[in-house]
C-alpha cells in the first residue's frame, strides 16, 4: 500500500516581494517555452505571483495550501487567450517551487 506523502512547507519568507518576482519571471519563462509564447503570458504570471505573495505575507508557508490558493484566485482569470487554465497554472507553480527547494517531483522526495 502506498505512503501519503508528507506535506511540505516552504521556509517562512524573509523577503515576499522578492520571491513574488521570482516566481513571476519563472513562471513567465514557462509558461514561452510550453507553448509558443503569448501576449496573456506575462498577465498569467503576474496574476499567479500576486496571490502567491499576498498568500506568504498572510503567513501561508505549506505548498499544498499556497497551490490551492492559486488554483482558486485564477478561476477567474480569463484564459480565453490562453493555452493554459488555472489548474496548469497551479501545477506549474507547484513544480517551480518544488525545484526551487530541490523536491523531486516525480515522487515527492528529496
């Protein structure tokens, strides 16, 4: 029988802005190299890193949470310009992040 994975959490912030900076140009680069790059891409990107920031400054530091909470908020983002909706966004996120601490995705460990 499988193991549930262990959450994990992000270290506490110690500088919000800057990580919401970095996740919007990571999640920018992206987003141009998934599929041919288009204009609503830097919209997306600045959408995700806005609720990721306002998340972390709120106290947020578990990934699952901070996730859903992007995958909420871009619900209403209009992606009819888009490739993507928000529930690649909310991945993608996730797998920037993950990479970011090191995480391999594939199963969760380190």
């Amino acid at each position: 029988m499988t193991q549930p994975i262990e959450p994990i959490t992000l270290p506490p912030p110690t500088d919000p802005i800057q990580e919401g900076e970095w996740l919007k140009a990571a999640l920018h680069r992206w987003l141009d190299t998934e599929f041919p790059p288009e204009a609503v891409n830097a919209a997306i990107a600045e959408r995700a890193a806005q609720v990721f920031v306002r998340q972390r400054m709120e106290g947020e530091n578990d990934l699952g949470s901070l996730v859903i909470a992007v995958l909420t908020e871009m619900q209403a983002f209009d992606f009819s310009k888009s490739f993507y909706g928000e529930f690649a966004i909310a991945n993608a996120v996730s797998d920037l992040l993950l990479d970011s601490l090191g995480i391999d995705r594939c199963c969760g460990a380190g």
